[in-house]
C-alpha cells in the first residue's frame, strides 16, 4: 500500500503496520533515530536519576541539617517524590503538544527544560546559607526536573517506535527505555568519581560537579536531536491531529481502562526501580556498606540491565511484550525477599548482587514496556496515553517507593514488612497484565479508537 504525505517521498507499507515485519533498522535515517532516542533519553535520565542518587547520599546533610537522620532522609526521599508526582504532568503537557503539533518539538522542549532545572540545582545554596529556603527551592526544581521528563519519556520512544517497521517497534521502542539504566550507569558513575574527595569536600562542593556537568551533556544531545525528521505516523494524520484540542480528554474518554492497566503494568518495573536504586543506597550504606563500592556497584548493575533490556525487547518482537513481561514480574516476586537481605547485609558484595540481579530483572520488564504501552492507544492519542500510563506509575512506583520503603523500615526495624507489601503489589501488577491486549501485530497506522 502507497502512502503519500506532503514534502516526502511515497513509502510502501508504511511503519507501524502489521505486515511490516521484515524491514530494517539498519539505514541511515533511522541509525539516527534511534541514536537520538538513546543519547536524549540518556541525557535526560542522567539529570533525573542524579538527583535520586543525590537524594539518597547528599541531600540530607545539605538541604535538611539538624534533623534526626533517619527524619532527613524521608524528607530528602519525599522531595525525590516530588519529581515523580509532577512526570504525569509533563506527559500531559508535553503530550498534548506532542499529539497535535508533532514529537519532534518536544523532544527539544523537554531536554532544553532539564538541562536547566539540573544546572540550577548544581548553582543552589544549602540550608547553611539560605534556611528554609533551600529545601523549597530544591522541590521547585525537582518538580520541573520531573514535567520535563514526563515529556522526554514519550517522544523519544514514540519518534523510534513510529518510524520502526512493525515487526521490530519493541527493539526500537525500547531505545528509549535504554536511556534509563545508560544515564542512570553514568550518573552514579559522576557521583561515585565525586565521593572519592575527602567527605567534607564532597558535601560542600563536590556533589555539584556531576549536576554542572549536565550542560555539556544537553548541548551534545541536542546538536543530535535536532536532525532527527518528525514521525510519519504523526505526519500522515496531522490534519486530524490539528484538529483535536485536548487529547487527554479523549484519553480518559475512550481509552480509561488501558490507561489503568498500562500505570500497574509499569509499576512493576518502577517499584523495582525504586527499592534497588534509590532507597536500597542509602539503606546499605547505613548497615555499614562502603559508599564509594556501593556506587560502583550501582553502576555495574545498570549494564546488567541494559543487556536484559535490550534482549527482552528482541523476545518481545518475535513472543509477544506480555509473556516476556510475566517472565520479569514472577522473577521479581521470587527475588524480592533475597535481594532485600542481601541490602540488608551491610557489605558492598551482598549489595552488589542484590543490585545487580534486581537490575537485570527489571530489564526484563522494562525492554518491551515501551511498546506494551504505546501499542495500548491510538496514533491521535498516543503520546498522552502513553506518557500519563508511564509517568503515573512512576509517580506511584518510583516516586513514593523509596519514602513507603524507609517509612516501613524506620516503623518496623526490619524489612519483613517492607518484602511482604511489595510482593502484593507486584502479584495485584500481575493480575494487570494478564487481562492486558497483546498488541504485537496491531496495526498504528489507525488514527483512532476502535
């Protein structure tokens, strides 16, 4: 079938369709496409995900002195939250943009918004110098930090996803994916290099390097965003796109339920984010484990994800996205309470293998999420359905896991608790998926609801 869209030349099955199975990833344009899905979406997760290292290591004694530790850290990890709970937002705001105006935009909107909320977070003063004002200042920040990558999330995937032929969209949807445990790898990297200075160095400047550093980083991904062509879908329905004034209406209006079942899908991946990466941290340390190792180790382990992600994304284009992301959930439920001890362990090799096999587990989740999600809804909402399912389980599940978690420790003395809950979250996430579509042949190239 022919298609033709203004200013570009005819495509023969154009992407996203069911047929499309046997086209390549390996051309020109789209080796650019998915460069720019990895390194923006890596850009940005590197700013966002700092902050949540930071938040575990830094923070408490910056912007919350004076306070009883175990106190200082649930306030640090509730500002965390902060950027969590305002991701839905951006992927409402950007994904109204997105949707009727175009993906290519946003992708630059959202990585020029980052770059500044990180910055101005490297520039800003302590609760020594200002008060009161710090920590207020820090959740202003962590708050655009969190709309300008609720934006980011979903057009990287979707400009990957859209131009991919249909039977590879989930390894090229999880391009996006990618970017989390790549920037995530380097960010821990940056501040582990930044905790080797003696501590009081380190507490009084050094952790600020890493978020500066940031500007560099945006200035390379933007030089490659802005040579990536808008997505074909989008172009090919624009006129119908033009004409819908909020699409997140129309989300809720036909598309509630996939909404709600795509937020607990993706809350598996994130609540394992969540416990590993942010408050496991600072529990480790706390239990007597080496920063610096537990640092290192953290870094390590988001290759181990990187390699399951981008392995479950390639099953996922051949088995279908739910049997593999029902292989990741039930390995979950089963390593819960041993990577838990291990953290609780107090050894930087009992952390780093917690780490590191929580890690890969959720690689397995996270590397066909990105097309579970976006093949949910369609092309005239996809964007805003996509990015609020996204984004409000990372509001749920990263976003307040690391607060529940240290409140359940701090109340209990154990984490007993803590594994008993998260079990019955990830089993009710289950449950989800199973009454899930499968959307692996589903055709993108309609416009609407069904």
């Amino acid at each position: 079938m022919s298609v033709h869209t203004p200013g570009s030349a005819p495509e023969i099955s154009p992407p996203g369709t069911a047929d499309q199975g046997e086209g390549s990833l390996n051309t020109k344009p789209m080796r650019r496409i998915l460069a720019s899905s990895f390194i923006g979406s890596t850009i940005e997760f590197y700013d966002f995900l700092l902050y949540a290292t930071a938040a575990s290591l830094v923070f408490p004694q910056v912007f919350f002195t004076g306070l009883d530790p175990a106190l200082a850290t649930i306030l640090s990890f509730v500002t965390l939250a902060a950027g969590y709970v305002a991701r839905p937002l951006g992927g409402i705001i950007f994904g109204h943009f997105g949707d009727r105006l175009g993906r290519k935009g946003v992708l630059v909107t959202s990585m020029v918004s980052m770059g500044i909320a990180t910055l101005l977070m490297g520039l800003l003063p302590g609760t020594a110098q200002v008060g009161a004002l710090a920590p207020v200042l820090l959740v202003l920040l962590r708050v655009w930090q969190g709309i300008a990558v609720g934006g980011e999330w979903g057009g990287a995937m979707l400009i990957a996803l859209e131009h991919a032929p249909g039977g590879k969209r989930g390894f090229a949807a999880s391009f996006a994916n990618l970017g989390a445990p790549a920037g995530s790898s380097l960010a821990a990297l940056a501040l582990g290099a930044a905790s080797l200075l003696p501590h009081d160095q380190f507490i009084a400047w050094g952790w600020r390097i890493p978020f500066l550093a940031s500007v560099l980083l945006v200035a390379v991904g933007l030089v490659v965003r802005l040579r990536v062509s808008e997505s074909p879908l989008f172009t090919r329905f624009q006129a119908e796109a033009e004409r819908r004034r909020i699409p997140i209406v129309e989300v809720f209006r036909t598309n509630a339920k996939n909404v709600v079942l795509g937020v607990l899908v993706a809350m598996t991946q994130l609540t394992i984010s969540g416990i590993a990466t942010v408050w496991a941290v600072g529990y480790a340390v706390a239990q007597g484990a080496e920063q610096t190792g537990v640092l290192s180790a953290k870094s390590v382990s988001a290759v181990a994800m990187f390699v399951t992600a981008i392995t479950a994304a390639r099953l996922s284009d051949r088995f279908g996205r739910k049997p593999v992301i029902a292989v990741g959930i039930v390995a979950a439920i089963l390593f819960a309470y041993p990577m838990l001890l291990l953290v609780q362990s107090g050894t930087v090799a009992g952390f780093a293998v917690a780490v590191i096999v929580g890690q890969a587990i959720q690689g397995i989740i996270l590397g066909p999420l990105a097309a579970f999600l976006a093949e949910l809804f369609p092309t005239s909402v996809r964007f805003t359905g996509a990015s609020v399912a996204f984004q409000g389980a990372s509001a749920i599940g990263a976003g307040f896991t690391p607060v529940i978690a240290a409140s359940l420790v701090a109340a209990t003395g154990g984490i007993v608790l803590l594994g008993g809950v998260w079990i019955g979250v990830l089993v009710i996430c289950l449950g989800a998926l199973l009454v899930s579509a499968e959307g692996r042949r589903r055709d993108l190239t309609t416009m609407i609801s069904r």
